[in-house]
C-alpha cells in the first residue's frame, strides 16, 4: 500500500458508471470543499478519467495522487489536496 491508500480518506467519492468529464468535475467540485491536507478516495471504472484526466489534473494542482488498480477496470485513486 502506497501512503495515501494506507490512510483513512476524508471523503469517499463513487463515481462508478460515469464517463469523461463528470469523474473529473465531481472531483473538482468535492476538493473546492475540502481543506487543505485533507484526502479523498475517488471510485472509478472510467479508464480516461482514472489513467489520464485525473492524475494530469492532480499533478497539475500539485496534489498527492496515487492510484490503487483493483479487479477489472476499477480504481480507487487518491488525491490529497495541498
């Protein structure tokens, strides 16, 4: 386990059967939200948003990003917002 899948998230976010862009706009609208530090764990299924659109949006803000691939096309991606 990486060291942000090994914490307990702040938030959990199910974004399971949605598609480019909504993972992504949901997730910038929960980390609005959230404070600075805070952690949230996104459920995904959409391979664009999980293996591109997400981490780049990640790196771009310079938040910690990790991403856990779990059976089949399913992510749990975290992100700790700085």
């Amino acid at each position: 386990m990486g060291e942000l899948s090994s914490k307990t998230p702040d938030q959990v976010l199910d974004v399971l059967g949605r598609v480019c862009p909504y993972p992504l706009v949901l997730t910038k609208k929960a980390l609005e939200k959230m404070g600075s530090g805070q952690t949230i764990k996104i459920l995904c299924d959409a391979p664009a948003s999980a293996e591109d659109s997400l981490p780049k949006f990640a790196e771009k803000q310079g938040y910690k990003f990790e991403s856990v691939k779990q059976a089949g096309d399913t992510w749990e991606l975290f992100i700790q917002k700085s």
